[in-house]
C-alpha cells in the first residue's frame, strides 16, 4: 500500500538565502500562500537568527497561513532555539527546525569540537527545543559525509532527547544515490526509537543528483523529502520540489508514496518565485521550463498529433502549464478574464482582476489574440508590492545604422509629467538613459533577456532586466509588442523598486537617529529629493 510522502518546502529558507534569490516581506508573504495553494505540508518559513527580516517573515507566515506545519532554523544553541520558538509560537502547527554539523571535516574545520562534545550539544538543543515545542526537527549537517556509526549515535541522542523528525542532509552535494539510499536504511535498522520518528531527505545538486538522490532516501524508508520550488538553493540549489513531486506521480506504478500536492498549481508556483526573484530557470527545465511540452522534431510532432501518449509522459495541463491555445481578444470582458484566471491556477482578487483588466485591455488594442502566456506574464509584471512611483506614459525611439539611437521618455509621478531624451549606442540604452535623467538615478544593467511569447507576427516580447542602482540590485520584467517599450517598462519597474528601496533605508537609518528630522535625512539621501 501507498504511503504519504510528507513535502516539506524550503524555499522561503535554504531558497531565498542563495545569491540573487532574496525576498523582501511582502514578497515572502506572497510566495506563502502560493505554498499553501500548492498543498505542501511542511514550510520552512526562514531562519529567524539570521536576520530581523527573516525574523518578521516568520512571525508573518506563522501567523496567516494555518494550514501547514510552520518551520523555522536554528543551530543547536539556546539564542538560536528561543528566537525561533519565539517568532514562531503563534503559529498553528509550529516546528522548530534545529540542525548541528556531524562530520569530521566540519567538527575538525568548522566547529573545533570533538565528537563528545557535539552529541551533548544535540542532545541537549533537541530537549531545549522539545521542551518549548511538540514537533522537533533534527539535521546532522553534512550527515552524507560523516562516519556512519557516529551518524547513528548523533540521531539516536536526537531521537532520545525528543526529535520526532530526522533530517538527514547531503549538504554539500556528494552523495551518490545507493550511499544516500543506504545511509536511510543503516540509520533506519542502527537507531532504537527510529519508529517513532519520520526520516527525512535534504539534498544539494552540485552533481546534479539532487532529485535522484531525493527518490533514493524515500526507497531507503524517508517519508518527508525537503525541497525548493525552481530547485533554487545554496551553490548548484536543493531538489526540485515539481520533479520530485511528478517523479512520485507520474511513477506511482513503482514508487511506494504519493503526495497531496495539487499539481496542477506548481507552474504558477514556479512562475511566481521567478517574478519575485528573478531567478529565471532555463527553457528546458523539467516540468516548468518554457520548453518542456514542446514538441519539434516532425515525427514526434506526427505521434504527438496522432495521440499524445506517444511522446508525452505528462500533460501541459496537469502542472497548470498554459497551452498556446488563443484565449481572449480586446472585447472580452472582467468576468472572461478572471475565469481564464482561474483556470490557469491563479485565484486573483477583485483589485487584482481591475489591474490585470487594465493591462490586458493595453495589450490587446495592440495584439489581435491574448494568449495564456501572455495572460501570465501581465500577472507576473502587473502585481509588484512596490508602488509605481514613475509611470511610463510615453516612449519615441529613432534608429540609425550607424548605431545611434535617441529616445524620448516620459513619465508621470504624482499626477506630474516629465520629459527627457538621451542619445545611446542602441535604442533601448537611450531609453533607459533618458529614464534615469528623470529618477536622477544612474542605473547599470547587469542582465537582460528577450523572449518570445507566442508565434509569428502576433507574438509579444518579454524583457527581464537586471539593474544595479545604488549598489543594489534590482529585477524588472515586462511584455509588449514592441522590444524596446517592453525594455524600457521592465527597466523603470526596477528602478522603482530601487527607490522604494532607497526611501525604505533611509527612512529606517532615520528613525534610529531621532536627533535628525526624518524627512530631512531622506531628502539628503535620495537623488533628486524622492
Ligand atoms: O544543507 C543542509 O545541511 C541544510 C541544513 C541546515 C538542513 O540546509
Ligand atoms: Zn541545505
């Protein structure tokens, strides 16, 4: 008989803390609640000692989202256990997640501990923490490489102490699948109490065997795997939760579990972190990627076409991918939309049809046919937290072959218009140009990409773009008919959010310096006077 395989989600944690991938509250709270939609069972909401954000983050989750269990890190000390318990107390099934390196190599190099002394210090975290909470989580950290039968005293005191789940990482990626599959099934036959507690996968994609290794541990006896949407995570990422989870699914012939998690909503999962992260995966990812039911050789087109079974093991629909199938024009109404909305996986509110109303009517005076994708990208261009400070009501761009190019831009603030033009090697340079002579911010692009949505002479361009402004980094992504309009819109959505977040830091740096007036350090702060 099937068993549940418990999915626990880290990517609001060992997710969001790798390079490029952070998420502000807002958007922390955001990516929750897709989370939730999404049926995962365990979230891992962040690690509240590493950061006051992180801290709030925690506390914000556990307090709205009831229906999963809430996880929150902390290393194996007292600052760490009670910072956790203490921003995730509220929530409705807390678990506080406590972890402590277990190899030689990392008590040799990292801690400066003896083996003695690491299994006291477990032993006493996992009591510390059971005694403030009923459900326990305990992670030898790099647990693939270290000695086997110290591994089993480590999880045994943690299994004494009163771990209820038993975490065992492959942290740094190393493990090939049967060590990863034995390691579960050594610990499983090594530690007394063992079945009183669910053991757990953790594993890290530097050999690229981190999905693999995921379904290697559940055949070694783990029913809870610990993965990330995108497969985002530290270095090369962790397991991707929408391969593991179609793995168990499309295989459930052989695979021993299944899961609860709606399938059908792990495409807008995965396009939602995209949009809030930036963090775009490659056309031929598995499951989610832009390519990955597209079919181009003609004889596959011929057997697809004959019966899809003939090369497609999963269905565009089933992971709440949009088909390229037309689905409004300009006269289709509020109602039609939210429909196709729904659909498509996304349960918008009443404010949230009005904006993507007011963006689709934009697109389709210009576009004969709106297609699903488009419909995805206006979601995902259309919902920044980040209030639009400029907005872009203009844009005239002129060409030359000699590689000159002016632009004309303007842009409304506060019911104001401005109006600048720069001259620039290429087109869209001169429009970024003549945005940043009216923000009075010099922004530098460090990435840009073009996409084509949709086919032939009714397709629509999808630019991201990458921009440092003030040192800081920011993501901006927007779609149109025209590449240089869509350039300039994702341009001028990251430089509002580099003076949202400019304005934020300097009110902040105010309110802890009350011998300053705040609204004086902020103009001082801020180009041109936001
Ligand atoms: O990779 C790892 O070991 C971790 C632990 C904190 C679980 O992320
Ligand atoms: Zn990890």
């Amino acid at each position: 008989m099937s068993e549940k395989l418990y999915i626990f989600d880290t990517t609001l944690r060992d997710g969001e803390q790798s390079p490029g991938c952070s998420m502000n509250l807002a958007e922390k709270l955001e990516m929750a609640r897709q989370l939730d939609r999404l049926g995962v069972d365990i979230l891992e909401a962040g690690f509240p000692v590493a950061s006051q954000g992180d801290y709030d983050a925690v506390l914000a989750i556990a307090e709205e989202i009831r229906r999963p269990t809430i996880a929150a890190l902390a290393r194996a000390n007292e600052f760490d256990i009670d910072r956790a318990w203490a921003a995730l107390k509220g929530a409705a099934k807390p678990r506080i997640h406590t972890f402590l390196a277990t190899s030689d190599i990392h008590l040799k190099y990292k801690l400066r501990k003896t083996r003695e002394e690491v299994l006291k210090m477990i032993s006493w975290a996992v009591g510390h923490a059971s005694s403030l909470c009923q459900d326990v989580e305990f992670s030898p950290e790099d647990a693939g490489r270290t000695d086997r039968s110290y591994l089993i005293e480590c999880c045994h005191a943690a299994v004494e102490a009163g771990a209820t789940v038993l975490n065992l990482p492959d942290t740094v990626g190393y493990c090939l699948e049967p060590e990863y599959e034995k390691m579960f099934a050594d610990v499983k036959a090594g530690v007394p109490g063992i079945e009183k507690v669910i053991l757990s996968t953790h594993t890290h994609n530097d050999l690229g065997l981190a999905v693999a290794n995921t379904l290697a541990g559940v055949r070694g006896g783990a029913r809870q795997v610990e993965c990330t949407i995108n497969g985002i995570g530290e270095r090369a990422g962790n397991a991707a939760l929408e391969e593991v989870v179609m793995a168990v699914y499309v295989r459930r012939d052989v695979e021993p579990v299944y899961t609860d998690i709606h399938t059908e909503q792990l495409y807008a999962a995965s396009q939602l972190l995209i949009r809030l992260t930036g963090m775009v995966v490659q056309r031929n990812k598995a499951i989610v990627g832009r390519n990955a039911f597209a079919h181009e050789a003609g004889i596959h087109q011929d057997g697809y076409l004959k019966n899809a079974i003939t090369y497609e093991i999963i269905s565009p629909e089933t992971v709440g991918m949009p088909t390229n199938h037309i689905v409004l024009g300009k006269h289709s109404g509020r109602h039609a939309l939210a429909n196709r909305y729904k659909e498509l996986g996304y349960d918008l509110t009443k404010p949230e049809i009005e904006r993507a109303y007011e963006l689709f009517t934009r697109l389709a005076d210009r576009k004969k046919n709106v297609y699903d994708e488009d419909l995805i990208s206006i979601v995902n261009e259309g919902f920044e937290h980040i209030p639009e400070l400029y907005t872009l009501k203009l844009l005239e761009s002129v060409s030359n072959s000699e590689g000159r190019s002016t632009a004309t831009v303007e842009l409304e603030r506060d019911d104001q218009s401005y109006r600048e033009s720069a001259t620039a090697e290429g087109p869209c340079d001169a429009a970024f140009r003549a945005i940043d002579r009216i923000t009075g911010m010099q922004g530098t692009v460090t990435d840009f990409s073009v996409h084509s949505l949709g086919a032939g002479p009714d397709g629509t361009a999808e630019v991201c773009i990458r921009a440092r402004f003030q040192e800081k980094e920011f993501f901006g992504k927007s779609i149109s008919y025209n590449v240089v309009e869509a350039a300039a819109r994702a341009y001028l959505q990251a430089a509002n959010k580099g003076v949202y977040e400019i304005r934020r830091a300097a009110k902040e740096s105010a309110s802890c310096r009350s011998s300053v007036h705040e609204n004086e350090l902020v103009d001082r702060l801020l180009p041109g006077g936001y």
